[in-house]
C-alpha cells in the first residue's frame, strides 16, 4: 500500500472491498430491523384468537407467562461476565418503573385486543409516537419545530382519529369496539412513557440486562394485580406454545433484532424500515385472523407512514 501526503491511499480494490462491506452492513441492518418489525407484529396478532375461544384466558394471565418466558430466556444473558454490570440505585428504582408501565402497557393492549380488531389494534398502538413527543416536549423540555407539526399530525389521523371516526360512524360509539380502541390508545400512552424513561437508564447497562429485569419485575406487577384482583392462573395448555412465542419473540428477540439494527444502519433508518410493523400486522391479522382490510386501514397506514419519514429525526431522538 503506498503512502501519499501521510496518509495511506486506497487503491480500487480496496475501495470496493470497502463498499462491499458496507453494503453488507446495510443490508444485515435491514433485514434485522425487518425481522424486529415481523416479529412484534405476530406477537401482537397470536393473542386475538386466545382470548375469543370457547374458553378464554385472561389477557393478565397470557401476560404473565409472556414476560415469565421473556425474563428466563435472558437471564443466561444478563448473567454473563462480559455482559453483567453492577446496578446502582437510580438505575434499579426507573428498571422498577419501566417494568411496571411496560407490562401495563402490554395489558391494556392484550384487553383493547380482545375487544377491537387486530388491525385497528396494531395501527392505534402507533400513537406511542405521539404520547412519546408529547410527553418530551411537556416534560423533558424539548420543543416541536414548526415544519414538524405536519408529520406529527399526520400520525395523529392515521393512528387514532381515522380508526376512531370509522368506528363512530358505523354505530359503534358505545360498543366494545370502542372501549377496546381506547385501552389500545391507553396503551401507547405508557409506552410513549417507557420510551422517554429509557433515556435515563444508563448506557453501562446492558439490554439482556434491562430486558431480564424489566420482564420480571413486568411479571411480578401482573402477579400481584391478578391476586388482588382474584384471577386464578389457568390457560388452556394448547394456547402455551403461542404465548411462549409471545414472550420470546415477539417482546424478547424483536428487541434484540431492533438493537442490532440500531448498531448497523442508525436510529433514524431503524425507525423507519421499523414501521413497517403496521403493514405486517395488517397482513398477519388478514392472513391469520381472516379479518377484512378495509380502505380506512390503508389510509391510516398510509398517514402514519408518511408522517414517520418526515418526522424521522425527531422520533429517533
């Protein structure tokens, strides 16, 4: 390699070398960030069927098994020498927070589920972007630009208004349809909250470790409510295998796979090839669910997507 000016000079077919591995980079990026996307969308499709058979379990009950499995599969993890870093006391009381809004977050999901449809489920859970920049700009002091207002409320439409016009209009104002809309609405509101408490959680903290102890504490908080509430644990043993597919791979691997896209293409590119979750939901909820994808789904996906590449830089913040 020759030397030119003190620095070293790439010849062509370094460069090439060089492009190629970038472009390998790229494209791993992609398919773990598509992956994350496929995967948290089956997790929020398998539960429907669960709890609308002849005997259905509490979504409490599905959600306790979902974050015990997620909790035991990364403790092998977190436990790990490289990996485990001692806890101190700030980072332990917002990992207790965290855990306990987060699996609220997934209950409240589970029971809009069980009451709306997947496909309005999934495109209302997008409103965690929009509880996320809310609760930035009220609380953490940021500020909202005004080229910014067009996305943001293009999100709005798509994720809440449109579905919940659709269901106002149709004579469902007042029925389960609704109700399940709003705890689905409910639920991106603690997740836009999750969402700006993480950025305070050390980043000497590994995610095994986050994920391993946020799923316990999530499944120590869903215990004690079903106790107080009197819920006794009992699935049908057939529905286990999906709950457990749930919990590992919808909440626990989509993590994984969304983190390492993160380290690959950046958080902007992550967010936006993520949001493509919606569109598979969609698709696993007609495939799957035999549910009918009607023209306000498409518009709402549309909007959503749209106001999501244009307000890319502030969601990635």
């Amino acid at each position: 390699m020759e030397m030119t000016g003190g620095r070293h000079f790439l010849g062509p077919a370094r460069i090439l070398e060089i492009n190629k591995s970038s472009q390998k980079k790229i494209a791993v990026g992609i398919a773990f960030a598509l992956l994350a996307a496929g995967l948290e969308a089956l997790g929020d499709v398998l539960p429907k069927p669960m709890m609308s058979s002849v005997a259905p379990s509490s979504p409490l009950v599905l959600v306790l098994i979902a974050y015990l499995a997620n909790g035991v599969l990364f403790t092998p993890f977190a436990l790990y020498k490289k990996n485990k870093n001692a806890l101190n006391k700030k980072s332990v009381f917002l990992l207790l927070i965290v855990g306990v809004i987060e699996v609220f977050s997934t209950v409240f999901f589970f029971y809009g589920l069980k009451e709306t449809t997947a496909i309005n489920a999934k495109i209302l859970l997008n409103s965690e972007i929009v509880f996320g920049i809310i609760i930035a700009i009220t609380f953490l002091g940021e500020r909202l630009k005004k080229i910014e207002t067009i996305p943001l409320s293009l999100i709005i439409i798509g994720a809440v208004l449109v579905p919940f016009l659709q269901d106002g209009t149709t004579g469902k104002l007042f029925s389960s349809n609704m109700l399940g809309d709003v705890f689905v609405v409910v639920s991106g509101l603690l997740l836009g909250t999750v969402v700006s408490l993480y950025k305070y959680i050390s980043d000497s903290i590994s995610l095994s470790q986050i994920m391993q102890v946020t799923s316990f504490i999530g499944a120590g908080a869903c215990f004690i409510t079903m106790n107080s509430l009197g819920i006794p644990i009992s699935i049908d043993s057939s529905q286990i295998p999906s709950i457990l597919f749930v919990g590992i791979f919808g909440i626990g691997i989509a993590a994984v796979c969304y983190m390492s896209a993160m380290k690959r293409i950046g958080a902007v590119n992550t967010i936006l090839v993520f949001s493509s979750t919606t569109v598979f939901g969609t698709m696993f909820s007609n495939i799957l669910l035999a549910e009918n994808i009607f023209l306000n789904n498409v518009v709402s996906i549309c909007f959503i997507i749209v106001g999501i590449v244009f307000l890319r830089k502030k969601i990635s913040d």
